[in-house]
C-alpha cells in the first residue's frame, strides 16, 4: 500500500463538506502512481469512483496531462514544423452513429497537413465501435506497429495512430478499473485533451456536457500547450461535427495569447443539413466508407465532406470554410483521399516487409 497516495485518495474522497481539490503536483503525483501501479488496485479504483463523483478541476486536469506527458509516448516534431492536427475522441466507441474522423483524417492528409489519433479496443463502459477496428476493416492495422513505425508513417504519410495497448501499457493497465467501477473516471476526460505528440499541435477535443468543455480550456490554460485546440459538441463526444443540428464550437488559442472563440455552425447554412448516419454492422460501415472513397455519393459522403471541409479551414488550408467544403468534395470524387489510405498501406507494408528481410539476412 502506498502512504503518500493514501492522502491524496483522502483528499478527494471526504465528502462535500471536508473534501478538497488536488493541486497539480499533487493530481501529477497521484495520476504517476496508478500509472506505475505504485497504488494499490483498492487504492485505484477508490481513487477513481471517488474523483468522478468529486468531479475534477481543470488544474486537476493539467497535473494528470503532466504526468502523461512524463510516462506516456509522444511523436516527436515533424521536419517542417507544421502544426499536427491531433483529433481525440472517447476511447469508448460509438454505438448510435457512424464515425466520420477516419475518412477526416484521411481527407485532411490528401491535402498534405500531418494528422494524428490515438485510442485503444473495446473499453468499458460503453464497449462501443473503437477507431483502430475502422482503420483495421480499411486494411490499415495500428496495432503491430511500434511507436518508431507510426513515427516513420507519419513523416511519410501524414497520418499516425498512436494505440494504447502497444504504446502506452501503463495507461492500458488501468482500462479493467473501467468496468469494475461501473462508470467512467476522470481518466476518460483525459483521453480527450492528451496529445501524444512532442511539436506543435491543434488538439482537438470532443464532448458532450458543457462543463467539460470548461475544465479542458482550464487545463489547456495552465499548461499552456498546445499551440492552438478546438472543442466540439460532437457525435456521442466525439470530434466529429453533426449534421442534423447546430454545431457548437470552440477555436482556441494557447500559450501567452490564451482565447477561446465561439463558433455555432449551422448545416443548413452550408446546405449540409441531413441526417447523422446511423451505425449498422462494422462491415456494413466499412463497405459504405470504401464507396465514400470511391466517390459513391452518400449520407456518409456529405457527413464527410462536411467534417473534412471544416478541418480543413481550421488546419488553414483554405481561407474560408466554403472553400474548405469544396477542396474536400474534390479530394474525395477525384480519388485523393482514396490514394491517401493506400500510400498509408504500402508504408505499413513494407515496414513489415523491412523486418521480414532483416530478419532472413540476421
């Protein structure tokens, strides 16, 4: 049993009227030693029920990131320096509507801007569709991959997917508390603010109540990285923008400059206004995202075109979301993106391939 964590966990777990907030070197602290397992698994999944009925803070928030950014992976800076963007969706899947960040990503590389992702499986509670099973239905598999290799097939593709089984174990250890405790801890909202990458990024956060939104702009504040990050009311918390109403919208700006603008983006403004695709079986979905890069026209197609054309504009390829609309119906319907996804193929491959050949020639 560990003392030191013992106090933080009585800290946070007294109650209303005797309970208090961590600090950031003490939330930095407490995060290290469930990391670590220096905490017992008592002791961690107190921690954790009792940190999300407490709810965190912001400043609990950027000590937790702190101690991610310590033990954690990070991709480090491209050559160009050219700002990644990083789009961080709940780890636990979607279960009502289709994801559309993969076909973003993919969209968003075409055109030569460096994306990143991150997640893991199945997670608990929700146990919802993860992203690495879409990437792996369109014949991209993360999961092989050690964190070099996503490093060589994001300077060479633009696209990287760091994985949390492989890359970062010691979050992964904690992902059985999950379904222990029966909710989602204060470790899910992080998910939403990490940035596994060392240079400049656009961290963009997905969620669902307001309040969270607040804490992720407080712990941005704090820690001041990244260099800019947006919010969005998403798909089931995701960073994916609906279609069937009014997307609420946060362009920030971090470091010395610190800001927060609101966006309400409108569909039907854009006529993009429609439905936000439902989600059917895996393969149903997969067949329908290989017809979208084919240039089938689609639900599916305006959701991405819709998404694309706005990251698109927040990266700064296009100097309106108009055109940012229009750059991504073409990268789709002249088969860009569709070539995109097969250059991230081949690099996968012929690593694989390399390793084969080093491993004859040893």
């Amino acid at each position: 049993m560990s003392d030191a964590f013992r106090e933080l966990l009585r800290k946070v777990g007294s109650g209303p009227h005797t309970g208090k907030n961590l600090d950031r070197l003490e939330a930095a602290a407490a995060t290290r030693m469930m990391l670590l397992q220096e905490a017992t698994p008592a002791q961690i999944g107190a921690f954790m029920i009792a940190h999300r009925i407490k709810r965190p803070t912001g400043e609990e928030l950027a000590g937790m990131l702190d101690a991610y950014a310590e033990l954690g992976p990070q991709l480090q800076p491209l050559g160009s320096e050219q700002t990644v963007l990083v789009l961080s969706s709940p780890y636990d899947g979607r279960s009502r509507t289709a994801p559309i960040s993969p076909l973003t990503a993919l969209i968003v590389a075409a055109a030569g801007y460096p994306v990143i992702m991150h997640g893991g499986d199945r997670m608990p509670t929700k146990q919802g569709l993860p992203l690495v099973e879409v990437w792996q239905g369109l014949g991209i598999d993360w999961t092989r991959l050690t964190l070099e290799q996503v490093q060589q097939v994001l300077a060479t593709t633009q696209l990287g997917f760091v994985y949390l089984p492989q890359h970062f174990p010691q979050a992964h250890g904690l992902v059985p508390y999950r379904d222990q405790i029966g909710k989602r801890p204060p470790f899910a909202t992080l998910e939403l603010l990490w940035g596994p990458y060392a240079g400049s990024a656009n961290i963009v956060s997905g969620f669902v109540h307001p309040p969270t939104e607040v804490m992720l702009q407080d712990a941005f504040q704090l820690r001041g990285f990244p260099a800019c990050f947006t919010t969005v009311k998403g798909l089931e918390g995701s960073c994916d923008l609906p279609r069937d109403r009014t997307a609420i919208i946060g362009l920030g700006q971090g470091g010395v400059d610190f800001s927060l603008e609101r966006l309400l983006l409108a569909p039907r403004d854009y006529d993009f206004a429609g439905i936000d695709v439902p989600l059917g079986e895996t393969t149903q979905l997969i067949a329908e995202m290989q017809a979208v890069l084919q240039g089938d026209r689609s639900e599916l197609e305006r959701s991405a075109i819709w998404n694309g054309g706005f990251y698109l504009w927040r990266c700064g390829a296009c100097a309106d979301l108009a055109t940012g609309l229009t750059r991504a119906e073409a990268l789709l319907t002249q088969g860009q993106a569709a070539a995109q996804l097969q250059k991230v193929q081949q690099a996968i491959a012929g690593l694989a391939s390399d390793l084969q050949d080093h491993a004859f020639a040893g």
